[in-house]
C-alpha cells in the first residue's frame, strides 16, 4: 500500500467509535469552562478533555472492556490532544483547508462503511446524542491532521528499487511476506538520557505488567491505564503489521507464537515494549486472470453518422462470419491506432483495463468466437476471444507488498520521531490538576 494516506487512515478508529456515542458525551459540556493547557498560541478547554474522555470509555464499553474511571485517562488523553493541537496550527499555518465536497466525500464513505445512507447516518447521531455538525468536525479535524503528516511526513519517505530488491531477496523479506499480524503493544518508556536506576524502573515496571499479562489480565486495559505508545487509548491495537515493520527481534519471534500469546517485555529504543498477537493471517500465491482478444473498431464521424457505422460494423461482422480474415479487415477499417497494425491484436490484457462494455461482451463470449456488434464509447466494435488465461502475478505482489513494507516501517519511525519533535519545541504548559507540569 502506498503511504499516501487513504480515508481508513486519516479517520482514525477512535474516531469511528466517537461517532457512535452514547449521550454521556454531553454529559462532558460544564457551565464553568476553564484552560487545562496551554499550546503554543491555543489552548485545550477542560470541556474538551472532558468529551474526549467520554469519548474514550464509550469506546472502551463498545469493546466489552471494563470502562477505566476518568482520573486514569486524563493525562494520557490530554497528551493526545496536545499533539493533535498542535498538528492543527501547523495545518493553519500550512493552508490547508478541508473544501465542504471533500468533507462530504468523507462523511459519506463513513456511512457507507457502516452499512448505511447519509441520512441514515445523520439519524443515527442524533439517536446518540451527537450533532451532525459536531461529527463533521470532528472529521475535518482528522482530515487535517492527515494531511499535515502527509506533508510534513510521508512525501519524504523515498524506497529505492535496490532496496524493495534487497528486502525480497532477504530471509526476513520472504519470511515476512508470507504472513501478516494483527498486534496490540504496551510501552513503557525511557528517556533518551535515562540513567541506569531509570532503565531498571522500567523494565521492572513492564516485567509487572507482563505478570499481569500472565495472569489473565485484559491486555486493552493495561495498555490503556500503562502504555505510552500513541495506540494506548486503543487499547493498544496497532492494526495490521509485517513482521518487517517492527523492530529487532520481534520481526522473527512473532512467526512462532501463535494468535493471542504475548511477548515477554523487550527493550527497544523507546523503552520497552510487549506485544500480543490479535489475529494473523498468510499470503496465499496470487493470480491475475487475463484474456487474449482482438476488435475491430469504427468510429462515427462528421462523413459517416451513427447509423451508417453501425452498418459498417454488421457488414464486417457478416463477412468474418463468412471466412473473410479478421487480421486483414482489422488492418483495412479498424480505427483503434494502437492495434490495427497488428491485426487488432489486444495481446493477453487484464480485463479491469478495459471499459465495462467491453468487458462485459468479452466475458460473455466463448473463446474462439465472435462478438455481434456492440457500441462503447469509442464507437462500434467487433471482437474475438483467442484465449484465456490465469496469471501467477505473485512476484509483482510481493514487490507492491515490499514497497509498502518498507514505506510504512520509514513512516512509521519517521511520524514517531516528528510527533516527539513538535511536542519537545512547543511551548506546553499544563494546567490540569494533579498532572506532571510541562512548558517550554
């Protein structure tokens, strides 16, 4: 998959669950609003930490998980809004707006995602108790935040051939794309100038969670109530990952545990981290069906109306029916430039490439046929199927895979790394009570 954010990226799955809230979410609205941060040249309003955190837990219940009380979500989600925050000025900064047709556009693949109409949709925000208005932007917000990173990000993200060659001809490479984990990841963190006591800290501290772990104890909630991974109010589900895309040596020691085992704490340079495996799921060889096929085309003109090259296209019909050569009347009348030299020969073509109508003539016809006259958009077409055929298209997969791999790992550290950037150079000072105070 290319990194170039698709919809299902930039809406993020909080925000799928925020849009199916119960009515707790107005509960979050307070008579006495009051700043719980300050960010560069904005704040967050504790009526915003408020919501968010509703937010969250409606999520946590939809899940059938345990709902956290507020006080172990706050920091957590306040981090989470001071980022965001500040992704929004830069956004602002930056120019960037969201036009009312993209927004549409975006509302209505969430509906459709969801199984329902627009109005539908509308309904059932209503039903919850959260305005059309306020879903909408809330979308907007996620869509900005899209294309900051994309910007700021993914457009510098480059993978050479040599490297998608490189990885495809390593054991990791075959390794890895032959199999695909659904992941959930605890962090407990280090500073990058973190002394020895530090270090010791935080591996006790991730060792007990992962006793915890051992026990029976719900992986989503500790990650929630735990993890410092950007994933953490999630429950710390990271979606779908290659084995390649995570770090040393999780990338092997995955392949051999199986779905819902857990890994014990490893360090990282970030701190150390746990994973459990949510679902796996293995990449079968792929196959392309393609057909050899060739046309005559006539178009109509200023000289030769609709009727007239309708006409045309029956004759020749009749006079291939008849034994005339098709490659021969195809060099003399066909008016498609890229194949009338060649006899009308399309060559084994990918019937996707092709215009519906074509397409669909094409499937219907038995091989060694031909088709009666039928009109496109290009005009009038006479075609016989020479042949049918199932194509291994596993090696150019594999290396469509080995792009995205390799694009997404370089995302992935580069977005982290970014994220870390902005938030150490802003100025951030904390308001909330009982919360670490920060400021630059």
């Amino acid at each position: 998959m290319n990194v170039k954010t698709k919809l299902s990226d930039c809406l993020r799955p909080l925000l799928l669950g925020a849009l199916f809230l119960g009515t707790a979410a107005n509960a979050a609205v307070q008579s006495i609003d009051k700043v719980v941060a300050i960010v560069d040249n904005d704040v967050v309003m504790q009526s915003q930490l408020d919501q968010r955190v509703h937010e969250v837990q409606a999520t946590i219940a939809k899940r059938g998980s345990a709902v956290p009380p507020a006080s172990v979500l706050e920091q957590q989600v306040l981090e989470r809004l001071i980022v965001e925050n500040l992704q929004l000025q830069i956004g602002e900064r930056s120019g960037i707006r969201i036009t009312d047709e993209e927004l549409n556009q975006a509302v209505g693949t969430i509906a459709q995602r969801n199984n329902m109409s627009v109005d539908q949709f509308r309904a059932a925000l209503a039903h919850d108790g959260l305005s059309y208005d306020d879903a909408r932007e809330q979308i907007r917000r996620e869509m900005v935040i899209s294309r900051v990173r994309q910007r700021r990000v993914a457009e510098r993200i480059q993978v050479s051939e040599q490297e998608v060659k490189n990885f495809l001809a390593s054991d990791l490479g075959k390794m890895q794309l032959s199999e695909e984990f659904r992941l959930a990841n605890i962090l407990i963190p280090t500073p990058e100038s973190a002394n020895s006591d530090a270090i010791q800290n935080a591996a006790k501290q991730a060792d007990a969670i992962y006793q915890q772990l051992k026990q029976g104890a719900d992986f989503g909630q500790l990650a929630i109530a735990k993890s410092a991974s950007e994933t953490a109010l999630e429950g710390g589900d990271m979606g779908w990952r290659k084995a390649a895309q995570l770090p040393p040596p999780f990338d092997r020691m995955l392949s051999t545990m199986s779905v819902g085992e857990v890994t014990q704490p490893m360090r990282t340079p970030g701190g150390f981290i746990i994973l459990k495996i949510l679902d796996k799921r293995g990449g079968a060889t792929q196959t392309r069906d393609e057909v050899h096929v060739r046309h005559i085309l006539v178009k109509p003109s200023p000289i030769r109306d609709e009727a007239k090259t309708k006409a045309l296209a029956e004759s020749l019909y009749s006079r291939i029916e008849a034994g005339e050569d098709f490659s021969e009347l195809a060099k003399s009348y066909s008016e498609d430039p890229g194949s009338a030299l060649n006899g009308g020969d399309l060559n084994w073509i990918d019937p996707n490439a092709l215009v519906p109508e074509f397409r669909e003539v094409m499937a219907k016809t038995p091989q060694g046929q031909l088709s009666k006259p039928f009109r496109t958009q290009y005009g009038w077409h006479v075609l016989e199927v020479l042949g049918r055929r199932a194509t291994d298209s596993t090696a150019q997969a594999r290396e469509q895979q080995a792009m995205t791999v390799l694009r997404n790992r370089k995302y992935d550290e580069e977005l982290q790394t970014w994220l870390r950037q902005i938030r150490d150079e802003a100025y951030v000072e904390i308001k909330l009570p009982g919360a670490s105070q920060a400021a630059q």
